[in-house]
C-alpha cells in the first residue's frame, strides 16, 4: 500500500474539539491561547486558536470532535483512501466560494473523532 502522507503531501492540519456553546468554545481556544500564544478567531460555527485548535460552538461531528488532515489534492485523496477501504460520506463535501472543494468527510469515526481532509 502507498504511503498517502507522501503521496498527498498529508498533516495534520488541526483538532477538533467539541464544546457546548459559543461561550465554552471562545473559553476553550481562549485557553489554548494562553498556553501557545495563538491567536483567536471565529468562523461563527468555531474558534479556533491558531490554525492548530478548532473549537466547535455546539456539538461538531465526532463523539468526541475530529481531526482534519491537509492534503495538496483533495478529491484524489479523498479517491485514493475511498478506493483503499477507507469510505468517504459523500454528502459532507464542503467548497469553498470557487467551487473547488475545501473538505470531506470519512464515514467512519476512529476513538470517537471524525476524521475529515481539508484543502
């Protein structure tokens, strides 16, 4: 099997984590602030803290949030690991303003984090 690290130029792009309300999330990356010196900013669904930490304002996917992995090419990625066993949900394709995709899904969790490629 190929290594898609090497194959998508892959990394962790950020982590995900769940939070109860805007309130919590902003305290949460309000936190990670604190502890990094990343700054704070919001998408109005998240916080994120730097481009390392997103916060969800309420419940995100994942039991317990997710994980999101940059890739160089999103759709052969996203082929590449649907291809190898690793089934992509089809409805959570996001893009962005271009029309060019900016992130999907896997169907599986894995320790109760969804796992998403990100552009």
């Amino acid at each position: 099997m190929d290594d898609p690290r090497t194959l998508f130029d892959m990394h962790i792009a950020h982590v995900g984590i769940n939070a109860a309300s805007p309130e919590e999330s902003l305290a949460i990356a309000s936190r990670f602030e604190k502890l990094m010196s990343l700054p704070v900013s919001s998408t109005g669904i998240s916080h994120f803290a730097g481009t390392f930490i997103e916060v969800m304002d309420g419940k995100g996917r994942g039991e317990k949030g997710h994980i999101g992995f940059h890739v160089n090419d999103l759709r052969a990625a996203a082929a590449w690991f649907d291809a190898n066993g690793f089934e992509i949900d089809q409805d959570s394709w996001a893009f962005k303003e271009d029309g060019s995709p900016r992130l999907v899904y896997f169907k599986e969790e894995i320790a109760g984090f969804a796992i998403h490629l990100c552009a």
